[in-house]
C-alpha cells in the first residue's frame, strides 16, 4: 500500500477502507478539546486513540507499530484545529 496524507479540521472519516494509522502532526494548535480517533466509518467504532485537547501545532506522534483499523479510521474533532493524518 502506499502511504496516504489526509488534513481534516471537523469530525469526519479519514479512511472508509481498512488501513494503517502510521502517525499524526497537529498543524493548527487543538483547542480545549480532545479529537478521538475510532476504528469504523463512524463515530460508534472502537477508539483507537486519543489526540489531546490543547495540543500545540507542530506535535507530532508516529507509531513504531502503526495501528490497524480494521473497518477504517473516523475522527470526532470536538473542538477546533487541524491534524494530518499518516496513513496506508
């Protein structure tokens, strides 16, 4: 698979296909609230992770061992910002 780059800024899928989640980097500063991170094509998949509220621009997190999501990965934004997601 080739890897795959996509910025979101409001709660939405961020693959509608099995994928590998390889990391993040928070390109606007998150306000007071968390973005959950979901394994599914909606909010009512299983959380996979957790990016934190108030996290500054330029965090980045990647994975040694990159998450597997199994029906896709879907992203609640309960807040404002902007996060690029690595995946394939």
């Amino acid at each position: 698979m080739a890897e795959r780059k996509l910025a979101i800024t409001a709660t939405g899928q961020v693959s509608n296909q099995p994928c590998y989640l390889h990391g993040w980097v928070v390109t606007t500063a998150l306000s007071a609230a968390a973005i959950t991170l979901q394994d599914g094509l909606t909010a009512a998949g299983d959380v996979v992770g957790v990016i934190p509220a108030s996290t500054a621009a330029g965090a980045v997190q990647m994975f040694t061992s990159p998450i597997k999501c199994t029906a896709g990965l879907y992203a609640t934004v309960a807040g404002t910002g902007t996060v690029l997601f690595i995946f394939e």
